[in-house]
C-alpha cells in the first residue's frame, strides 16, 4: 500500500501533468482558413499582419503561432471577465466576442506564416539600448534582453517568448509601459512586470527603438 507521502506525491504529479495538458492542448490552425478569416483584421493589422506605424496596432506577421494564440484567447477571457482576468483591450473586444477557439487558432496560423518588414533603430537610441538588451543594467538589477529574446529578437515559439524584432517602437513602448504600470499583467510568471517596473521612461524608449531594426 501507498504510504501517504507517496500518495501525495502522485496527486501532486498527476494534477501537474493535467495542467500541461490544458495549456498545451489547441485546435490545430489552417494558415489559409486564416488568411479569410482575417478580412476583418486588415484595417488595423494590414493585409498580411503588417500595420502602419504605431502605438496601438502591432506588427503580427512572423509572431509565433503559440504567442498569438496564447494573446487572442487571453483578450477573449479579458472581455468576459470585465478585465478581472486575460487581456482587456476595448478596441480588441468588438472583435474577439464573436471568434471561437478554432477562428483564433486559424489567424494565429496566418499571421505566423507572414514575414515581417524589417525595421530601423534611429542612431540616438543604439548606445543606451543595445546596453540594455545585451547586457542589462547591473545596478538597478535589469536582466538583460537577449537572455530571453535572443540575439536578434526572435524570441523562441516554445517557451512563449515573443518576437520583438522589426516590432514598432512605439507600440513596444506602449507594452513596456503598461507592464510597469499594472495596467498589463497576462506575462509569464509576471517577469515583464518585475523588469518594466525596474526600467526608467529613458531606458524604455531606448530599448523599444532598439529592439526595431534588430533583425
């Protein structure tokens, strides 16, 4: 017979393996059915999931299909739950309410399979932020960039961290912003909000221009 340590343990294991399971577990996206399906996206994303410069609409093309995924289902939960849990985002919320489990895995499909066009990082910006993402800021104990994001921003699909490379810099800002103020919170084990809070206005801006003509 178990004896109760073991017991517990395998309660313990068998509770974990569900978790995985959940998180992991997603309709399969079809990049086409995608591409359809995103005739309503194009007005702010662009035909291909580049949009115009800006603080509002990202570039989606080339982002990990795990990564959006991951952001429409947490901006669907935003909007049922009032903001309480998710991604709230009024302008998101008229158009999340009517997709389902399988549209969101489609246009996480689409977008994915789209290249990005490469951005720039204005000259004034490349001393302060290539510091910062190659090597942080000891003092104030900032980690650096790359150890997540990679040499050239690419992040990794696996572990769920985003690409940030050719993103626009005002939207990165924006992002990096709201995560030190609390007004975003649906990152990994909240490292962005530890990081942003660390960060100051100068040292954002750096870094999100930065990370732009990383490619």
């Amino acid at each position: 017979m178990l004896n109760k340590y073991k017991w517990g343990l395998m309660k313990k294991l068998a509770l974990i393996l569900m978790f995985i399971a959940s998180f992991t577990a997603k309709a399969q996206g079809d990049a086409q059915e995608g591409k359809i399906k995103s005739a309503t996206c194009v007005a702010c994303h662009g035909a291909d999931g580049n949009s115009a410069s800006s603080s509002i609409y990202p570039v989606l093309a080339g982002q990990h299909e795990k990564y959006l995924f991951k952001q429409l289902k947490e901006f669907k939960l935003g909007l049922e739950t009032s903001g309480e849990q998710g991604r709230y985002n009024l302008l998101m919320a008229g158009m999340i309410s009517p997709l389902s489990e399988q549209d969101m895995a489609d246009l996480a499909a689409f977008y994915a399979s789209q290249t990005p066009k490469a951005g720039v990082t204005p000259e004034a910006s490349i001393s302060l932020g290539q510091a910062l993402y190659l090597a942080g800021n000891k003092k104030t104990n900032v980690p650096a960039c790359i150890a997540c994001h990679g040499p050239r921003g690419n992040g990794t699909g696996l572990s769920g961290f985003p690409k940030i490379s050719a993103q626009h810099a005002q939207y990165v800002q924006s992002q990096l912003s709201a995560f030190k103020q609390g007004e975003r919170n649906n990152d990994l084990n909240g490292m962005m909000q530890i990081i942003a809070a660390k960060l100051s206005d100068k040292e954002i801006e750096a870094v999100s221009q930065y990370v732009g003509g990383l490619h």
